[in-house]
C-alpha cells in the first residue's frame, strides 16, 4: 500500500505517520527528516537546503524527489509506503507517479488532515522531539509518561527544529498555501482523496485513517 499523507506544517503527518509505520510495518518517507539529515551529514543536498528550510520556503523538486527514489529503492517491493511532506508542489506530483511506476507501485489514498490554520502555530512552537530516537512530542498536547523521559528509548535528551518559530511558521503556510494545496485537485480527479479531521485528538485521527485503509461494513 503506498499513501500521501497531505496537510499544512503541524497539521499531524509526522505523528500519524510514525503511528503507521509502528503499527503496520509500513515504512514512512518524511522527505523533511531527510533534508535534515542531509544537512546534518554535509553532503552536497544538504548544503544547498540548509538556508531554505531555515527561511522555511521549499528545497527544489529535484533534491526531494531525488531523495524519495533513493529511498524506495532501498524497500521491499510489499512494504507499504507513507509519503509524509511529499509531494509538496504540481512537479514533485508528477515526479511520484513516474517513481512510483519505475518501482511497481501504485498510488492507493492521499489522505488530507484537515486543520485550523490559528492552531498550527501553537502546535509548531510547541513540537519537540527525542534527540535519540526521534519521536514527536509537543509541551501541551502530547507529553512523555514520564517528564523529561523519551516513552520509547528512555532518553532524556530532546531537541526542537530550527525553523520551528512563530515568524518561519507563517512563509512556511503561505508556501503550502501557495504551491501544495493546489495538488490536490490532481488527486481528487483520481478519486483518490480522503480528509479528515486533523484538529480532533491523536488517537481520534489515528481511528479516522485506520479507517480509510481498513475499510469496516
Ligand atoms: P507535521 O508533520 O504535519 O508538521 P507533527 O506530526 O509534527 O506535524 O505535529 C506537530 C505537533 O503537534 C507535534 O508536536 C505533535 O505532537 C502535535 N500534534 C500532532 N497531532 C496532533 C493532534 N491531533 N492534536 C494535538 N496535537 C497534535
Ligand atoms: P512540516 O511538516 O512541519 O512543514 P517538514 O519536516 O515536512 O515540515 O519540512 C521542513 C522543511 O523542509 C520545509 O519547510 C521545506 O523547506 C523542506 N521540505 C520538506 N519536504 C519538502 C518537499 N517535498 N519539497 C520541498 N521542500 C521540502
Ligand atoms: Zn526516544
């Protein structure tokens, strides 16, 4: 199976995303976690995003779908796929289809979360993650068990992104606003789009798309 998680920064894709991949073995390909790991490493990709993401506008296509090629060639042909953040323009959605044919795959939902744009920034200045394994957590809405303690590794290291400020968060809209809300008409002519309701809690859109790729009677 291979979905599109689509919806504006802090709409909830990473964390549903994350939720899929642990439950269902699918593999989830964030092209923003990629990015920042090519920044983090140095290598000729990152350094041409670093200062783009930090203005919080998009890398090019070519980088991104580069990035997410690469990394469909390193899955099984029966892991499923989660696109998280991909695709983010008309091109990058063309890119997919051509991808997704080169490796025998098919697209089977995009999946819209839905939000408030008011909310996003109170999900982004409060998102954080464990510096060690990387799960999501915000200071309001989705805290550790225990304070200070990463639920999954036990770290007590956290880390907050960069480009997660009040100002970048509001080019960081406009952009999806812009260029990413207007791919989905693309979809919806392939009656492939679901929405969903992004701003009811966790585990309520965690039910909403366990849903849509499980259809129940
Ligand atoms: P995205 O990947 O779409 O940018 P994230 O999944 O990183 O968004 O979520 C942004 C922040 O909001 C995170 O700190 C996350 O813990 C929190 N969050 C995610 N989904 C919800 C939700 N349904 N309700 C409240 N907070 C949420
Ligand atoms: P969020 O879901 O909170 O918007 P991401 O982690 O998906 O954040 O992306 C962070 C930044 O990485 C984006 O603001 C953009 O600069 C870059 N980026 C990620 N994915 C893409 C993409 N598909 N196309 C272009 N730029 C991207
Ligand atoms: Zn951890």
């Amino acid at each position: 199976m291979n979905i599109i998680l689509l919806g504006p920064p802090g709409a909830g894709k990473g964390t549903q995303a994350g939720r899929l991949q642990a439950e269902r073995g699918m593999v989830q390909l964030s092209t923003g976690d990629m990015l920042r790991a090519a920044v983090k490493s140095g290598s000729p990709a990152g350094l041409k995003a670093k200062a783009v993401m930090e203005a919080g506008e998009l890398v090019s296509d070519d980088i991104v779908s580069a990035l997410i090629d690469e990394k469909l060639g390193t899955m099984a042909a029966d892991q499923g796929a989660i696109f998280d953040g991909y695709p983010r323009t008309a091109p990058q959605a063309a890119s997919l289809d051509q991808i997704l044919t080169a490796h025998g795959r098919t697209l089977d939902h995009v999946i819209e979360l839905e939000v408030d744009e008011d909310a996003l920034v109170e999900r982004i200045v409060g998102r954080y993650s464990c510096a060690s394994c990387g799960t999501n957590y915000h200071d309001v809405f989705n805290r550790p068990k225990a304070d200070g303690v990463c639920d999954v590794c036990g770290s007590t290291e956290f880390k907050r992104r960069a480009d997660d400020n009040a100002e970048t968060v509001r080019t960081r809209m406009a952009e999806y606003r812009a260029k990413t809300a207007p791919i989905l008409p693309i979809y919806d002519a392939r009656k492939l789009v679901h929405r969903i309701d992004g701003m009811a809690d966790i585990e309520h859109v965690s039910d909403a798309i366990e849903a849509i790729l499980e259809p129940r009677a």
